[in-house]
C-alpha cells in the first residue's frame, strides 16, 4: 500500500486530494497523516474516513476539540506547528503540500526528507525558499511534482522534451472576477467581489490573490524556480476560459498546450499517480461546444502584481521571500477591511523598497532561519506602511 500525508486536508486542495483518495480501490492507500486548521470537525472526520494515523490541528487551541471528536477510535492527535512538522518525519511515499500560505513551508522541507514524493499544491514554498527546496529534494532523492494546474500543465508539455529546447513558457490567467473591471471600480472592489472566482472554487485567500493577480505573480515566480527558466522567457496571458492551462514554446516554434477543465483533481490526479496515468473522473471538454478560446495581454496597471513578480525575479535572493509574506500581510488587512484592494500591491511594493533599503534582498538565502527573517521583516514593513497610510 501506498503511505500517503495530506497536509492542509480541509481545504479546496485537501478536499479534491480527499475525493480521488476515497475513490481508489480499497487497500491501495495507507494514510498517515491528515492535517488541517480550524476546522477541526472536517478534519476528524476526515481521519475517521480515510482512519488515518494521527490527525494534527495547526492551532493548540484546537487540540481538544479534535480530541474528543476522534475520542475512542485510536487516531492519534496533535496540534501546533511543530506536530506538523513531526507528523511530516513519519514515513510516507507520497505527501501532498496544501497548507495556504508561507505555514506550509517547515512540514513541506520535513516530508522531503522521508525521500518520496512532495505534490506540491504550496506555491508560496517555491516562491519563498526555491533554491533551498529544490537543494532538499536533491540531497534526498525526493520528488517534488508541482499540482498547480500551469506548473501540472508545464510538467506534462515537457515530457520526454529537453530542457535546451525550451524557448519559452507561457501561462495562462483566467484574468479574476475583476478583469474587464475599469481601474476605479477596482479601487472600491469589496471581499465579496474579490472572492468571486469565474471559473474556479478555490480557499478565501487564493481567490482574493486570483482578483489581484498576485496569484499569478507567484505563479510566474514558481515557474521560474522551478523549471529553472530565465524570466524574461516565462509569460503570462489572460484567457478567460481558464481551460488552456499552460503552453511550452520550443526552438522549432512548436506551441504544446495542455487543454483540460478547469478542475484541480486533474493536477492532483496527475501528481499521485505519475509516471502512469490513471482514470480521473473530471469531466471531458466538447470542443465543438466550446467554439472558441480568447487569449489577451494583461493590463499591469490594473494588476501591478505582474510587474513587481518580475523584478523579484531579477532581484533574486531573498526578495521571494519578503514578496511572499508582504503579500501575505497585506491580504490580511484587505481581509480584515483595513485597505482597500488597490492597496495591497502599494503595500507590497513598498515593503520590497524597505526591506531592500535595510538590506539588499539580492542576498542569497543561506538557510530557512533565513526565510523567516525576511518573512517577519516584510510583515513588518506592511503594517508600518499601513499605518503610516491610516
Ligand atoms: P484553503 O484555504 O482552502 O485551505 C488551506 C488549508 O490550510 C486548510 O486545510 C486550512 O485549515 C489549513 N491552514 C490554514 N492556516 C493554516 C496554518 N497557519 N497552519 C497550517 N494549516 C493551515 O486553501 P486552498 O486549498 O485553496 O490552497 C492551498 C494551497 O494550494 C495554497 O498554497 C494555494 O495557493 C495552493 N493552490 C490552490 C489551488 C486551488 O484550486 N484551491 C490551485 C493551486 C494551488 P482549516 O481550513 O481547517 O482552517
């Protein structure tokens, strides 16, 4: 039997990963470990389906409720963010990375040392610590298979294909619930509005990161991190219909798209079962009904996100970092309703500026201590601008 961890288990990414695993004939997956938030009664019973190991709640507050909700069924339980991190040690083949935010970065490096398999669904591990993740995976003869659906789509378009023949990479953007939005309307946009996928059901915070194309931003940083391409050949375009997921150009002019429905049991299907493929129950595309796909460039006034995932690419170091957690601080005051939706970028874009002014972020990441104090800083720098703002 495979030994399979879910961390992140109640979310959007959990849920899908969830489904296919209770799909599968019985006596195929042994899972270990199922972690999640505050939803503490989804989790139990989660573990109680799938009777996993040990369950893990991120937050000590929690511990009691999980407790005596898997009271008498013999599933371990523990809580905190060093219970991830121990759940992630235990051995496993294959471990799914869905916690939302940088808090997935520890239990993600803890479960590459198991050897296996990482399916990566925590972009903001790539986009924070890269270099290091990927030196990991190495020194361990682990395998990190990315499940969002570009990087998923990528993969797939460059299998049995060389890396040298490789002239670009091009992903696609659904363009958000604000994309043929006017600049003004943006500006007053509301967490209702910003959460309002078109085409994906997805958490709270990569949707409102989707409407602000900051998602696309990180997504165009974890392209570069991890195909190892240089920025100026990886682009970003806006299809509507989010069914192309991503194109590879090679040197013969050669476009391969990967077309599929916008359904992440796909990516996640792909990640668990790969080298093979294996029946997903995702629903097949009509191309005849389709009719016609709309590609188009995005506009980097409206989403300045796209502009500044660029220079942190080119900054390189440890601007991954203070991007990602600025990103992260800045959601949590548009969340909290404390700045307006444009104001994120303003906020994230003025954390790089500080951060760099007290230290160059073109410093290389030696560690994750490293990560982390760049994270903190950048948090820091938000809540000072935001202030300063108020
Ligand atoms: P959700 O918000 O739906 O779920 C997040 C998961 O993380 C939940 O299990 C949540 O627990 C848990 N969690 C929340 N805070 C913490 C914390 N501090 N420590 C540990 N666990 C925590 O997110 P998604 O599933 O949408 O996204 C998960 C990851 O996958 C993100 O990195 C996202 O960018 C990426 N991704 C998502 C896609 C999607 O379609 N949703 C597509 C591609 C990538 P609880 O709910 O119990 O509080």
């Amino acid at each position: 039997m495979k030994r399979v961890s879910l961390f992140g288990a109640t979310g959007s990414i959990g849920e899908n990963t969830v489904d296919l695993l209770m799909r599968a004939e019985p006596n195929t997956y042994d899972v270990v470990a199922v972690t999640g938030g505050g939803n503490v009664a989804r989790l139990a019973e989660q573990a109680r389906e799938l009777n996993a190991e040990i369950a893990v709640t991120a937050f000590d507050e929690c511990y009691d409720g999980l407790k005596d909700a898997l009271a008498g069924t013999g599933i371990e339980v523990a809580s905190g963010a060093q219970a991830l991190c121990d759940a992630a040690d235990r051995p496993c083949d294959w471990t799914m990375s869905a916690i939302v935010g940088a808090a997935g970065l520890y239990p993600g490096f803890a479960a590459l040392r198991q050897g296996g398999t990482l399916a990566l669904a925590n972009k903001e591990s790539l986009v924070c610590a890269g270099p290091l993740l990927l030196a990991e995976a190495k020194a361990n003869a682990a395998t990190i298979m990315p499940v969002d659906s570009e990087h998923s789509a990528v993969f797939q378009a460059l299998v049995g294909e060389d890396m040298s023949a490789v002239e670009r990479i091009i992903i696609t953007a659904s363009g958000g619930p604000f994309r043929d939005w006017p600049l003004e309307a943006i500006a007053k946009a509301t967490l209702k509005e910003a959460v309002a996928h078109p085409n994906w059901a997805m958490g709270q915070r990569i949707s409102v990161d989707s409407a602000s194309m900051f998602n696309k931003a990180l997504e165009l940083i974890e392209t570069h991190e991890f195909f190892g391409i240089a920025p100026d050949r990886i682009e970003a375009v806006v299809h509507p219909e989010s069914l192309v997921h991503a194109l590879v150009g090679f040197q013969d002019g050669a476009l391969m798209a990967h077309i599929g429905p916008p359904d992440m049991r796909h990516a996640i299907g792909y990640a668990l079962h790969w080298p093979e493929r294996a029946h997903i129950p995702v629903n097949r595309l009509d191309l005849a009904a389709i009719g016609q796909l709309n590609f188009s460039a995005p506009d980097t006034q409206k989403f300045p996100a796209l502009r500044l995932a660029r220079d942190v690419m080119e900054t390189g170091g440890r601007a991954g970092a203070v991007f990602n957690g600025a990103k992260e601080a800045a959601l949590d005051l548009f969340i909290a309703g404390k700045v307006g939706f444009l104001d994120m970028a303003r906020l994230v874009e003025t954390a790089l500026e500080t951060c760099d002014a007290a230290d160059s972020l073109s410093k290389p990441l030696i560690g994750l201590d490293c990560v982390t104090q760049a994270d903190h800083m950048a948090r820091k720098a938000v809540k000072d601008a935001a202030q300063d703002r108020a």
